[in-house]
C-alpha cells in the first residue's frame, strides 16, 4: 500500500509543480489586471469569464468524465473508437451551439451586463468554446498515458503564451480589455496544435453509436452536474453584479482570485487521483489506501488553510517597485480569503470521495448533489449579500462545497462504503474551527499583530502533532522524505 501512496504522490507532484507553475503564471495577470484596469473593467472581464466557465460545461456535456471512464477500462471497443466518438460528438455540438451564441449575442451581452460599446466582445467567446472543447479529451489522454509531464509542459506553454499575449497587447499596444480575449483565444489554437500529433493518432473516421449510447449514459449526468458545479463558481458573479455593481465585483473577484493557493492544492492532486482510483480499485486494500488518501489529504490541506490565511495580508500588501500582489484599490476584501480557502479545502474533499461514484459507475447521483449545493449557493448569495456584501458570497460557496462533500460523502458510504478514519477528521475540523475564531476574533478588534499570528500558526501546528498525526504516520513521512533526499 505505501508503495502505491508514493506513486500517487510522485503523480501528484508531478502534476503539482506543473499546474502550480501554469497556475502561478495565470495568477500574475490579477495584480497586472488590477495596477492597469479599474475595478469596473474588471468586473466586466469576470462576467465574461463567468459565460466562459458555463458554457465550457455544455460544450463537453459529460463526455471528459465518459471518456476517461471507458478509456481506462479498456472494455468497452475499440481505442480508436472510444476517442474518436467523443471527440467527433463534441465538435458537431461545439459548432451548433457556436451558432447560436453569434445568433444571441446581443441579449447575451445585455444579460451579463456588458456595456453597449463592449458588446463585440462576446463574438470571441464561441471560437475559443470549442477550440477549448476539442483538446479537452486529448488532454485527458494525456493523463491516462500517465505523460504527467507532456501534460505539464502543454499546460504551461498555454498560460505562458496567454500571459505574454497580454504583456504585449495591454502593456505595449495599450489595448482595452479586448486583448484578454484575443491572447486567450491565441492560447487555446497553440494548445490545441500541441495535442495534435495525439488527436492525429488516436483518430478515425468512425462513429460508434452503441458505443456513444453507453457513454451517454455515463456522462449526461454529468452535464446537470457540471453546470451546477460551474454555477457554484461562477453564479456569484453576475448577483453581486446586479445587487451592487460592477465595481464591488470586480474587488471580489481580485480577493477571490486568492484562493489560488487552495485551489492549486486540489487541482493538482484531482490530475493524480482520478487515474489513481480507477486503476487502484480492484486491489485487495483499495478501501483502506482510499481512507488514508483522505486525512493524508486533509492533515496538508488544513495546513495550506491556516498558513496562508494567517499571512495573506503581508503577502498581498508587499510592495514591489511601486506594486502589490493586488492594487490597493482592491484591499478591502481581503477578509474574504480565508473563507475561499475553506470552501476549496471542502472541495477536495468531494473530489476525494467522487471515487465510489466513477467505481460503481453510479453517475446519475452526481446532478443531484451538485445541484443541491448549487441552490444553497445561489439561495445563499441571495439571502446574504445584500445584508454581509461580498463577505457573503464567500459564505455562500463555503456552504455549497460542504452540502456537496456531505451529500458525497453519505452516497459514497452507501454505494462504495470507506472506513474513513472520521475521528481524526472530526479532530481536525475543531482545530481549524478554533483557530478560524481567534483569527477572526482578533482581526476584528485590529489586534491581528505578525506575533498573534505566529502564535496561531504554532498553536495549530501543535494540535495537529499532538492529537491527529499518530507515531505510524510520523515514521511514515520520515521514511518518504528519507527516500526522497536519497534519490
């Protein structure tokens, strides 16, 4: 069992250093946006990327989660024909829906709020939809190739070019907010070029229609999921939009944007772990490598989650030859950070337990799940926005991803049950509680000194050695580390 935990490991840094690397570079555009454009020109590229992020879901409906699924089973065809049907089906799909958002453009534009002369921006949007659709299952190829690093290198290449993109059109050329989406658009044609030479191998004229009937089955369901799931992230948007304006989106969006740290953490590990489960699951000790998988996850996720929220200030507010992490325009939501965090902390939990549902192959609980916590968000949004501002919204997606962990977490028990180590979650969960209250506690009073932090940091760092990590697991990460350095 260790050995297989350090290949998930070794996975997940791999794809760890590479997404956090593309993310990093990704993240860097938020203090350029911020020091150039004003909070309302902000505010109108997160709509737009809002649309983006929705309609990413349709576009694929289903199919990566399908794809992945039969493609690693290798029971269901032919290879070829179990990529080139998706493939095949998301591009006719891609083109129809392409139409129709030129067709509606306008009442597209009206509807996020897009002023009259920014309304052009929207006929970007299908071009780079499916272009991003059609590499979206080549990459996943990547994956179950287990080619972490060809992955990697693809991913970064991506952001690089769409970063410099920008540095040339805004920084150089002094373009408006038009040139985020035109290098976005120049990114995702030289993406989808990389994975050519893949898409050229796997592909042939064929479509397999028992073949797509079966991956329909399986991944549909995943399309009322994704869109919910997508609805969480991005539906916040658009109400903190209408029920304030453009201005305090786009300071949410900049504070938002700081959960990078947490989001990198979990993404790189979600890049390991699908492969990891589905390959894992027929072993003899699959259930008890799974429930160590978790509070391994939770032990580091939860020291992410302190750290960087006791000293996200300092980080942001550091001055570099005149700028910050994030214009100071924008410092006034900062409080919100450790609450994004902790809604990406619950986050990863749910990706944890997807595992059951991929196994039994019991999709069609996925929709329901995400779409219960996809109304608490929005019903949450409505309730405390108007009353807590944007520290409401982040409450609102706090408390989407934990219906969503929980309602996971008592599927999977039904249909795959994990004897989870829950006492030492439960353990952890009152230390993070603790110390949340006294962040909180202090932050409010103005009494959040460098030294109160240090002691609550020390203070976590104590519990989490005294009470959660047991004698075996200390050895454990002893010997790892050990082998690593000998390496």
């Amino acid at each position: 069992m260790l050995d297989k935990l350090k290949q998930l490991t070794k996975d997940t840094a791999i794809y760890g250093i590479s997404t956090m690397v593309a993310r990093f570079i990704t993240f860097l555009l938020v203090p350029f946006y911020t020091n150039i454009f004003n909070p309302d020109e902000y505010g109108i590229i997160t709509n737009l990327y809002a649309f983006i992020g929705l309609m990413n879901i349709i576009y694929i409906y289903g199919m990566d989660a399908a794809y992945m699924k039969f493609a690693a089973s290798k029971e269901n065809g032919e290879e070829k024909d179990i990529f080139s049907t998706p493939f095949i089906s998301v591009a006719l799909v891609g083109m129809v829906l392409g139409v129709i958002i030129l067709l509606l453009y306008k009442k597209i534009s009206m509807l996020l709020g897009i002023p009259d002369h920014f309304q052009h921006l929207i006929l970007y949007l299908p071009l780079i939809l499916l272009i991003d659709a059609l590499a979206v299952i080549p990459f996943i190829k990547l994956r179950l190739e287990r080619k972490a690093k060809t992955f990697g290198l693809f991913k970064i290449l991506n952001i690089i070019i769409t970063v410099l993109m920008n540095i040339v059109f805004i920084f150089l050329l002094r373009w408006d907010i038009e040139a985020v989406l035109i290098s976005n658009l120049i990114a995702s044609i030289v993406s989808l070029l990389l994975v050519f030479p893949s898409i050229r191998k796997s592909f042939h004229f064929s479509f397999n229609f028992l073949l797509m009937k079966r991956l329909l089955k399986f991944g549909l369901p995943y399309l009322p999921a994704g869109l919910a799931s997508m609805i969480i992230q991005v539906i916040d948007r658009p109400i903190i939009e209408h029920l304030t304006n453009l201005r305090t989106l786009g300071i949410y969006q900049a504070n938002y944007k700081l959960g990078i740290f947490m989001m990198l953490f979990v993404n790189m590990f979600q890049y390991a772990w699908q492969p990891f489960f589905l390959q894992e699951a027929k072993s003899e000790n699959a259930k008890e490598l799974f429930a160590k998988v978790l509070t391994y996850f939770t032990i580091a996720g939860s020291t992410m989650l302190v750290v960087f929220s006791l000293f996200i200030d300092n980080i942001v507010k550091f001055s570099f030859f005149g700028y910050s992490l994030i214009g100071s325009a924008y410092w006034v939501g900062l409080d919100i950070v450790p609450v994004v965090l902790f809604a990406y902390l619950f986050n990863g939990l749910y990706v944890i337990f997807t595992a059951g549902i991929f196994i039994k192959e019991k999709s069609i609980y996925v929709p329901l799940i995400t779409g219960a916590g996809a109304l608490v968000n929005i019903l949450a949004n409505l309730i405390l926005i108007p009353t807590l501002g944007i520290m409401g919204a982040a409450l609102a997606t706090l408390a989407s991803y934990f219906v969503m962990a929980a309602g996971l977490y008592f599927v999977n028990q039904k249909i795959y049950k994990i004897a989870y180590e829950n006492w030492k979650m439960i353990k952890i969960f009152i230390v993070i509680g603790v110390i949340g209250f006294s962040y909180f506690h202090f932050l409010y009073r103005n009494e959040l000194t460098i030294f109160i932090k240090i002691i609550l940091l020390i203070s976590f760092l104590i519990a989490l050695f005294i009470f959660i990590i047991d004698k075996n697991e200390m050895s454990f990460i002893k010997s790892k580390l050990g082998s690593i350095k000998k390496k």
